[in-house]
C-alpha cells in the first residue's frame, strides 16, 4: 500500500498510522512530494526549496504515479488531506487497485463552504500567493488542523512535522485548475471519510466529495468520524480511523 501526505505535513506525519497496516500484511509505503525528498522538516522550515512555492498538483501526481509504477503489483492508495485529493487524481488515471480519501481537499466542482474558505484565503489572498510556499503558525494549527487534540500534541506534532506548503496547489485547489477527476472513469472501489471536528475540511466537503464520486460505476463508501480533528491520522483514536480503513479494504477484497 501507498499513503500519500498532505499540505504542510511531512511523510512523518504517518510514523504510527502506518502500524496497523504492518501488522495486518501490508507493505507500506510512505513517498513524499518533489523536493521534500531526504529533507528534515527542520532544513524545510529554515530554507524551503527554491520553487517549492510554485508546485504544482500535476506534478506532485506525476512523481507518485512514477514511483507506484516500480512497485510490482498495483497497491491500495491511502492519502490524506491533499493526500485525499492526489489519490482521486491516481485513481482517475488508473492508477491503484483501490483507495481511501482521508478527509480530502476538495476535487475540482467542489465550493467549499465558509469554514474551509476562511481558512485559506489567508494564502490565497497574498501578493504573488501563486508562486510563494506558504507556512502555517503554530496558532493556525491548533485551531484549525489539530483543533481536537490535546495542547500537548498540538505542539509536539507542530514541532515535529509542520512544514510550509506550495502556494500554487492552494491556488488550484481553491480555483478547480488541475484539481477536476471524472467519477465515471473510475473502476476501483474507493472510500472518502470525513470527521466532525474537521476545521480545515469539514464534513460539507467529504459527503460532496462521496456525492460526485458515486457517479462511478465502481463501489463508492462513506465514512464519518465523530469529535476528530484534521489531523485524524495521528491524534489521539486514529487507530479506529486505521481500523476502519482496513475493515473496509477487507471487505472490498483489496
């Protein structure tokens, strides 16, 4: 299996998520986004790298798919976040026997609804936003990626793997440019969740997101988490959110 990171987080972000999945026979794989690779989140947040800020959802997907084509049988895609979104995108090429949407950014048809939009008109809203990396304050974090965790967490994980992002994929996110998936191509089965608590992603986003998903003609499931944050993947209770996940690959047969 392949998970797949989200903005402002590192392939660290996935340390105990990936557990689970070991345990119960998985071969798991946790490939990062161009220019992220063989750098610490600290050298990340000191210097990001020279054009880090004009990455684009094209070719964050293009370098995933690249490295899924060496693995040799064509594996379960878990993402998170953007990771949710890069997912969709894999499967929309064909690309995965099957995936799972984490709490996704929302695929191109998608209006996010004001919760979601005021949380990244901050980035959007910056002179030249579309090509600068764009960082996260520890404040931000707390109140809209982790807002459910304890404070102690909050602050360990900000310490831990909180990067800035490319301002350009928040622009295409934000404008449906490079972001748009064709449900009726689709031949895998896919689950998309979505958490109560989610103040980056609320669960708006994740049952509009399973709504034009069910369009394929492939098996399409929802899943709702109650009391969690963004950051439902490595607070405090993700290993029911790891469970679920591996029910579900269970009985889809993937």
């Amino acid at each position: 299996m392949v998970l797949i990171h989200g903005a402002w987080v590192t392939a660290q972000s996935w340390d105990t998520f990936r557990q689970p999945f070991e345990a119960a026979g998985y071969t798991v794989h946790t490939p990062t986004w161009p220019m992220l690779e063989g750098r610490s989140a600290r050298e990340l947040n000191e210097s990001p790298p020279s054009g880090f800020g004009a990455l684009t959802t094209g070719s964050i997907v293009d370098r995933l798919q690249a490295f899924i084509t060496t693995l040799p049988d064509a594996p379960l895609i878990v993402g998170h976040s953007f990771g949710g979104l890069f997912t969709q995108m894999l499967l929309d090429r064909g690309v995965g026997r099957a995936g799972v949407a984490i709490n996704p950014v929302p695929i191109g048809g998608i209006v996010p609804g004001p919760t979601s939009l005021t949380a990244v008109l901050p980035a959007v809203a910056r002179w030249n936003g579309w090509n600068r990396p764009y960082a996260m304050s520890r404040q931000v974090w707390s109140k809209r990626f982790a807002n459910t965790a304890p404070p102690v967490f909050q602050n360990s994980s900000y310490d831990t793997y909180v990067i800035p992002t490319s301002g350009r994929i928040l622009h295409q996110a934000a404008t449906w440019l490079g972001t748009v998936v064709r449900p009726a191509r689709r031949t895998v089965p896919l689950l998309i969740t979505g958490s109560e608590g989610d103040r980056l992603i609320t669960p708006y986003i994740s049952k509009a997101t399973f709504n034009l998903q069910r369009h394929s003609l492939a098996p399409t499931d929802f899943t709702q988490f109650a009391d969690r944050s963004h950051l439902l993947i490595a607070e405090p209770g993700w290993e029911e959110v790891a469970a679920r996940a591996i029910d579900w690959a269970a009985r889809r047969e993937v």
